[in-house]
C-alpha cells in the first residue's frame, strides 16, 4: 500500500517451550520437548499436553483482570507486553490514534465455555458467570 507504514517493532513470546523470546528460544535450540505430563489429563486416554509452563495470570497481569479474561486472552495480552518490553518502547508516550492491534482468532475462551457449561449443569443458572460472553468472544484479544 502506498503511503501506509507498518512497523514490526518488537517479538512477545506465550508458548509451550516458554514465556519470553530468549526463553523460548533456549528451550527450542536445547532440543527440550514442549510436551509433558498434564495432571489435568490424569483419567484421559492421553496424558501428555504443551501447557505453558510457569504461567501465573494473576502474577502476571494482577488477581481481578486475570479473572476477568479468558486463557486465551491472558496469553495474548502477556505476549503483547512481551513484545513492548521487547520493542523498548513506553506505552506512555504513545500516540494512540496511530497505534493498532492486529490478532486473528478462530475461537474464543473454548475454556471459559467448557467451564461454566459445567457450571450450569452442576449448579444451575444462577451461577453461571455474567462474564461468559465477553470472555469467550474471539475478539476479546484485540479489545
């Protein structure tokens, strides 16, 4: 396109071989396998997953917004910071009317479904989270 600039700033990294390029990429060149064990499959025919591994939502981005996201989201605003830090560049100066978020998503919190699915079934609708929508929409990532 003529007289559009796109810059590629900055690399952020959520992945099963680590959190951060550097601990990404140490994990990928070491030859490490990113699949492992997953208690949470403990009574499955298949018991191994790729987890990421020491990913703590609440440490990460604080107790209230983790519970407010999706899986799916929490990765994706992680990486995002990832990619800032990455990049060297201060939020606060930013103008935001020239900055953007391009994400793709076919599906959106798969997990937050299957959870509160489990809900209804258990416990009824009452306590079925007021969250359920925005947090499994596939645009959440980019809002």
């Amino acid at each position: 396109m003529s007289g559009s600039d796109i810059a590629v700033t900055g690399l952020g990294l959520v992945t099963p071989a680590g959190i951060g390029v550097e601990t990404c990429w140490g994990t990928v060149r070491a030859g490490k396998p990113a699949a492992a064990p997953d208690p949470v499959l403990h009574d499955q025919p298949v018991r191994i997953s790729c987890r990421v591994p020491g990913f703590d939502a609440e440490r990460l981005l604080g107790a209230r917004r983790a519970h407010r996201l999706d899986r799916f989201v929490q990765f994706a605003l992680v990486a995002g910071g990832e990619s800032v830090a990455d990049a060297g560049l201060d939020p606060g100066t930013w103008d935001g009317a020239r900055v953007g978020v391009v994400l793709g998503s076919t599906g959106g919190g798969s997990g937050t479904v299957e959870e509160q699915h489990r809900v209804l079934r258990e416990k009824g609708l009452g306590l079925v989270s007021p969250l359920l929508l925005p947090m499994q929409l596939p645009n959440m990532v980019a809002g």
